[in-house]
C-alpha cells in the first residue's frame, strides 16, 4: 500500500475548494486524490494523469464512486497543455505534483525499481513502454562511457561514477546487461563491502531512471506550461524526494515571486515530521514548495 507524504501539509497548501479545477499530475495509487476530489464537490472537475496504468486503474476505481467528477488519463505530467486541451479546459485552480515513486512501482511493476528482485532493466514510469521507449537496458548498453558517468555523478551523486561507467563498458563486450541483478553486481565490484543502510547501487539505479524517464526535462515542462495554464490566485504545489527536482522547483518559484507575478507560500520547503518518518521512511528525503499565480 502506498502511502503520500505530507498529506496535511499538501492539502492546506493546495486548499481545493467546491467547483474549482484541480490537475493532479502523478495520481499515484489515488491517495490525495480522493481528498481533493471530496472537497471540489459536485462542481468541481479533478484531471488525474500517470503514466502507469495500473495504477492509474486503481486511482479510476476510488474516484469512480464520485461520478464525472474526475478524469484520469494515461499521460506524462509534462503534456499538461495536451491533456487540459483534449478536455477544451482553458485554466485550472491547482496543481499538484507528487514526484515521488508509489510503492507498487518499486515492488511489484517487474520494471526494475527495486534492488530485492532480479528483474529486466526497464526503468520506464509507463506500464506499456513501446519500441520507441528508451529503458534502462538502451541506456546501460548503448550509451557512451563519458555519457554514464555523467548521469551517475549528475544524477546520482556518484563518487565513483567514473569507475562504474568503464566496468560496465568491459561487461558489455562479452554479454548485453539485461537484468537489475546483472548491474547491480558490476556495482559491487566497485563496493564489494559497501557497509550502511544505502544499497551499493541506490545511486546508480536513481540516475538510470531519471535519465530514462527525463525526469528534470518534464519538470521543467511543467512548470513553464503549468503556470501559463494557471488562473489568478491558483495554487502550485510540488513534492519533490531529489536535490535536483527541488532546485528545479525552488528557482522556478522564486523566478515567479521575482517577477510579481506570484507569491511564495512556502520561503523554505515544507519537510516531514519526525513522526511521519519514523512511520514512513520513504518520506525522509520530501520537500514540499508552494506558490500562489497572482
């Protein structure tokens, strides 16, 4: 079970309200969604898209006891102007962007979220990648040694990018790497008896999946066309778990608040309680940042 963090804290700053138009770029397993979608009443209109559809099928399944009240498409967050077009929607009230992986994708997708399964290095937040759809197994094989230590310090934080990047180019000229466990054991040969909570290869499965996914590439989408699809004194809230995205996100906002065209709710991010992390440690590394368009 999937559990969203800051949950509270989200929706005070989201605030939905009875008739108003919310966009929920990753519904997850529907969790905030259903709060939002019982405050918007009747009136109101919640658009949820994600890219996994299996998820998105649970999210459809908890909203569907609220009539036509929401709308879930399989959809990348970052084509949010596709997406409100498609439903001749001109402006909306919300956005909400929760950027953190639901538990089902890193447990149960088989796409090789998790370091506990053996499993085809895919990477992709669709459910249905498709022949065009870069994977993880594209990037391990195909891309340049320079190209992987870029992504592996870049994305990653890899200290030893260099070194993981050029073992991996040995161990594609005898084989193609197919598997998670594959990766995962030339990792080890750079920290055979790496101690501590972090797996040897957090850092390098983290880098694989925001380079497969462009993870920073559909934020910044996002957040450009987002705002411009923001009506007055509609709110902008993110939940970032990467240094990364939250850069993204706080120079964004600052930009904005800069401009006098919005309104920093959040000067400092929103972080979890003690509590909650005690509770759910996956919510340790969450920031939440909110702005208000003027």
């Amino acid at each position: 079970m999937h559990t969203p963090v800051l949950t509270k804290e989200t929706m005070e700053l989201l605030s939905p309200k009875e008739g108003e138009t919310i966009f929920e770029g990753t519904g997850g397993e529907g969790g905030l969604s259903l709060l939002i979608v019982e405050r918007l009443g009747p009136k109101g209109k919640l658009i949820v898209t994600d890219l996994d559809e299996n998820n998105l099928n649970i999210v459809r399944y908890k909203l569907s006891q609220y009539g036509d009240t929401s709308v879930c498409k399989v959809a990348n967050f970052r084509d949010i102007k596709r997406t409100l077009g498609d439903l001749e929607i001109k402006g909306v009230d919300g956005i909400l962007l929760d950027l953190g992986l639901a538990s089902s994708q890193i447990e149960e997708s088989g796409r090789g979220f998790t370091f506990n399964k053996n499993e085809p290095l895919i990477m992709t937040f669709s459910s249905s990648p498709d022949e065009l759809t870069v994977t993880a197994r594209d990037v391990v094989n195909n891309w340049k040694e320079e190209s992987l230590a870029e992504i592996f310090r870049g994305f990653g934080g890899e200290r030893k990018a260099d070194k993981i990047a050029r073992l991996i180019m040995q161990a594609r000229k005898s084989k193609i790497i197919e598997t998670t466990g594959e990766l995962i054991e030339i990792v080890k040969q750079v920290y055979p008896n790496k101690p501590g909570r972090l797996h040897p290869a957090t850092r390098v499965f983290q880098a694989l999946r925001m380079a497969v996914n462009d993870e920073v590439g559909a934020i910044r989408q996002i957040l450009r066309d987002g705002w411009s699809l923001l009506n007055p004194e509609a709110r902008f809230v993110v939940i970032s778990f990467h240094e990364i995205e939250d850069r993204e996100i706080k120079t964004f906002f600052k930009n904005m608040a800069g401009k006098k065209l919005g309104n920093l709710v959040t000067k400092k991010p929103v972080l979890p309680s003690r509590a909650e992390v005690r509770i759910n440690p996956r919510s340790r590394s969450a920031k939440l940042r909110a702005i208000v368009k003027i």
